[in-house]
C-alpha cells in the first residue's frame, strides 16, 4: 500500500482549512484517511503558533514505514526542522514566450524611433530661437 502525507481539505469556500493526514495515495484527496496528523491554516499570519500544528513524532512514524510526504507537507515539515531543508527547480514559468518577447522588443524598437524622431525635431526650433 502506497502511503502519502498530505492535506486534507475543510473549511467552507475561500475559507480553507487543512489537516495534515496519512492516508492511502489511492484514495481521495478529502476521503478516508488513516490517522490525523496534524492541522494547517493558511489564513492565519505566517508568525502565528496555530498556523501549523503536527505531531511529529507520529509524522516521524508514519515516514519510517515508507510514507511519503507532498510537497507541501514536505514545506511545512521543514520550516518545522524535521526535513532538511531541499534545492527545488526554479521554472521558469513567470519568463514571458517567444511571441511576447518578440512583441517587447518591437514596442521597444517603435518606442526608441519615436524618441529620435523626437529629439532630432525638438533642438531644431530652439536653435533657431537661440540664433536670433
């Protein structure tokens, strides 16, 4: 049987609340668990004592017989100092596409054409100005 840490979802809408559970990764994400671990509240301030509660000594039990905890148990277990702390891959998905790039440095070009029209029309009539 394929063991998971992970959260179990309470809470009413956009009120989330979460319980730390080991449970059977066959089943569903809120279903049957085996035992409650634990609970998470992200609404509460990162600083707050009552954000994450765990038992970690059971947390500890459960990883011995092979359970694996998710990504965001693993998080919560290593602000906790129970995991070391992991290099995870930074994506690059905040890094704009090829079309959008293409499209910047277009507006750039255009922009940068518009400034030299700009200057080289503005210093003529002050010349003149300034020669009489």
């Amino acid at each position: 049987m394929a063991m998971k840490i992970r959260l179990a979802r309470g809470g009413s809408n956009k009120r989330p609340f979460y319980r730390v559970v080991a449970s059977d990764s066959r089943m569903p994400r809120d279903g049957r668990y085996i035992e409650k671990l634990g609970m998470y509240n992200p609404l509460l301030p990162k600083d707050s004592e009552d954000r994450v509660k765990m038992d970690i000594e059971r947390v500890q039990y459960w990883m011995s017989k092979g359970a694996k905890p998710t990504d965001r148990v693993s998080r919560l277990l290593e602000a906790a100092g129970v995991l070391p702390k992991v290099e995870r891959a930074n994506l690059k998905k905040g890094v704009p596409g090829k079309k959008a790039t293409e499209r910047a440095a277009k507006n750039a070009a255009k922009a940068a054409e518009a400034a030299e029209a700009a200057a080289a029309a503005a210093p003529a009539p002050a010349e003149d100005a300034a020669a009489e």
